[in-house]
C-alpha cells in the first residue's frame, strides 16, 4: 500500500522529471529507515515530500522517524493530512507521539482525527507525560504476562502478540490488579519446564523498575548501569504503564550531550546546521547580548590601569597570555564537571570534593606554567620584576579558572538551571576580568607605583 498525495504535475518541475523518481524510489524501499532519512535530507522539500509518498507506509514512517527534527516537522506539514495520519499510525507509539508534539497543537489535533480513535487514545496518553521523563520516553507496546500462566501458554500468546511489540527481548509479568511483578527475558522463558507457572519462575526476584516522573537522564544512567535492554515504567502504585528501551536510551544520551555542548557556548540546545537561520538567530542573540555587556566588566578592569598600561605599553602584550592560558584552564574543568553531571547525579560533598580535585590540578598545573612563563618573558624582557609578576598572575588566575570552571556548573544546578547553559560564558568573563586585574594589579603597585 502506497501513501498517495495531491502534487502538481510532474512535467511542470523543471530538472525532476518522472524518469527520475522511479530510480530513487527502489534504493530507498531497500535501504536501512537510517540511510533512507539520510538521503531524504540531502533533498529539497519538494522532492522529499514525493519520495516519502512514493514508500510503503512503514518504509516512510520508519525513514521519517530517523529525520531531524526539523526535516520531518517540514515534511509531515506538507504531506496531506491523510497521509501524513497514515505514517503516524505505522509508527511506535512513542514515536508517534514525539512527532505530534512537534508539529505544535492545529497540526496535531487535525491529524488526530484522520486517526482510530483507540489509537489516538493511546498517543494521546503518552503526550501528557513530561516529555523529558520516563513517562515521556517509554513505549506502550510490550509483552505482558498474567503471572498464573504457564510457560506453554506464555509463548503461545506470545507468537500471537510478538509481531506488534517493538522490542520482545523481555516478558512483563504483573497480577490481576496490573501491578508489576516480575521481569523474565526471553531467554529464560524458552529455557523453563512447559508446565511452570510464570508466577513460580519470578520467584523472589530484585525487580528494578522507574517511575513515570524520574528524569529521562537518570532512567539512562539506570540502563547503562544495570546493563538492560529495557527497564519497565510504572505509576506510584507499581501498575506498569510502558517501557524504556536501549535505543531510546541511545538518543537520550546523544541530545543530551549535544545540548549541553550547545547550551555551553549560549546556542540553542536542539539547533542543527538544517535549522533555520531565523531560529538559531533567535536562540543565540539573548547571551550574545548578555557576552556583550559582560566583557564590559572585563574591558572595565582594563581601563582602571590605564595610566599603568602606558607607563608599559609591554603589559598589553601579556594581558592576552593570562586571559587565554586560565580561560583554557577553565574549560577543561568545565567540560569534566558537565560531563560527570551529566552521567552521574553527584551528592553535594562529592560536588565540592570534585571541586577540590580541580583545584588541585589547578595549583599543579599553574606553578608548571608560571615557572616556564617567567623563564620566557625574563628572556625576552630582561626584567625579574615584570617575569614575576606576570608569572604571579598567571598562577592566580589559572587556579581561579579550575575552581570557576568545577564551581558554575554546580551553582547554575544549585539555582535550578542547566549546569551547561552559558557556562562558558560565565567563565570567561570570571577569568578575564581577574587576569587583567591581578596582571594589571601587581604591576601598578610593584613595577609602576
């Protein structure tokens, strides 16, 4: 069955021709849902839209859900609302549901009702979950066992259901009440006697399991830990509501790494080189503006020793030394503490122990620099004095960088932010208004004064 669209003719689109169409539309029925979203990318809108209704329903649905966001946001707005409600039907629910919330609510609601109404029901349910939860990532479509089935009937019921599950790696067992008892892997199922009742198999099982609000970066963290392929969702009183599995978890990690390297540096955290220019424009002004004023703090530290700068003019040379050498000092800082936060939720004493580790490093790592700093700049200036106080403020400077760089993450958590959101932002302005004022400092008052 093919998903048929309204299209102008053909022969009116200049360099497409409908010679062209049937050679592309093979490769990409054929092709993996992850190559044929690739490819589906690198076309204009157009074409998109035709190659998509030139697929069988699921080959599209199943490409459109492997697209950027913003790709498959264009393509299911010009599809036709019965199209584009076809490919929302063959995909996972909570795909389905990810690729609704999108479109934002007159999209939304008008392909809703080209849908079943069981069906949309079911999207609709899992739309009300917080996006970044469990509830919010979890998939409705699993194996679920009565615990007083035997083996023999739990795979006969399987090979009846197995085709509508997207990952039958794990079997569900709950009670009458629909309460989560018990996990068992496929495996273990096929292994045991016929006529053992599943209720037996679970036994006295350690059942891990999450809740529907726990945050979709520790539902990962749990994953990743314990190993699983899936790890079972459940309400306040243990009645199984879906499932998280590894592929969704995979995503997890790759947004949430590229949002914390975006928002780190003030872009926006779902912004990709497709996005509009408008939108990224948009997202990225506010902390250009908010840069702007804070090197006025540091161009205001400079222009209070004004008078020590043009007593020595050789002082401007080294300013950009300190501010460049403590600002790197206080990325790598920066970058670890992000990360670490972002795979493991640190207690408050290992937030600050973390934070001493840094400054350890930070004292290490200074007096090295210092000490080949004041090497360099005695040779080029034959001034003990100037050498000392610019390897001083070096020093200085880069333990404040290591100790900014572990600290603000922590704060911006503290203040209920995004431990990456500007940070970096943060930290230069931090290290270069203290670069210059110790350089400058020390200088006026032991060279100059």
């Amino acid at each position: 069955m093919n998903i048929m669209i309204e299209n102008e003719s053909q022969q009116s689109k200049g360099h497409t021709t409908e010679a062209e169409l049937p050679q592309s539309a093979p490769d990409l029925e054929n092709a993996h849902p992850a190559d044929a979203a690739l490819h589906l990318e690198n076309l204009p809108l157009e074409e998109q839209v035709r190659a998509v209704s030139g697929l069988p329903v699921q080959e599209a649905a199943d490409s459109i859900v492997e697209m950027s966001r913003h790709d498959r946001i264009e393509i299911m707005r010009n599809l036709q609302p019965e199209a584009a409600a076809g490919l929302i039907s063959a995909m996972a629910l909570d795909d389905a549901a990810d690729v609704l919330e999108e479109l934002g609510y007159e999209h939304r609601d008008i392909l809703l009702k080209y849908m079943g109404t069981e069906e949309a029901a079911e999207i609709k349910s899992l739309m009300a979950f917080d996006p970044d939860t469990a509830g919010g990532v979890m998939n409705t479509e699993l194996l679920v066992l009565d615990e007083k089935l035997s083996v023999d009937e739990a795979i006969q019921l399987i090979r009846k259901e197995v085709e509508d599950k997207e990952i039958p790696y794990y079997a569900y067992i709950v009670d009458d009440a629909e309460h989560l008892v018990g996990v068992l892997s496929m495996r273990d199922l096929l292994l045991s006697k016929p006529r053992t009742v599943l209720g037996a198999l679970i036994g006295t099982q350690s059942l891990i399991s999450v809740t529907f609000d726990v945050d979709k970066e520790e539902v990962a963290h749990l994953i990743s830990h314990y190993n699983f392929l899936a790890i079972p969702v459940v309400d306040y009183s243990d009645k199984l509501l879906g499932v998280v599995t590894v592929d969704d978890v995979i995503d997890i990690i790759h947004e949430e790494a590229t949002e914390d390297m975006q928002t780190m540096v003030g872009a926006a955290s779902d912004e990709t080189v497709d996005s509009p220019w408008t939108y990224s424009m948009s997202r990225r002004l506010p902390w250009l503006t908010i840069n702007i004023l804070t090197s006025a703090a540091s161009a205001w530290v400079v222009s209070l020793f004004e008078g020590t700068i043009a007593q020595m003019a050789f002082l401007a040379v080294l300013m950009p030394i300190v501010a460049n050498q403590a600002g790197n000092t206080g990325q790598q800082a920066l970058a670890v503490m992000i990360r670490q936060l972002a795979v493991k939720k640190l207690e408050r004493k290992e937030s600050w122990l973390a934070v001493l580790r840094e400054a350890k490093i930070g004292l290490a790592n200074g007096s090295i620099i210092a000490t080949l700093v004041l090497g360099v700049v005695y040779f080029m200036t034959g001034q003990l004095s100037l050498a000392s106080i610019m390897a001083m403020a070096l020093f200085l400077d880069m333990l404040v960088g290591s100790l900014a760089g572990a600290s603000i993450p922590l704060i911006l958590r503290a203040l209920g932010r995004d431990p990456a959101q500007a940070s970096s932002i943060f930290l230069t302005t931090l290290t270069d208004s203290f670069g210059f004022f110790s350089l400058l400092g020390l200088a006026g008052i032991y060279l100059v004064g």
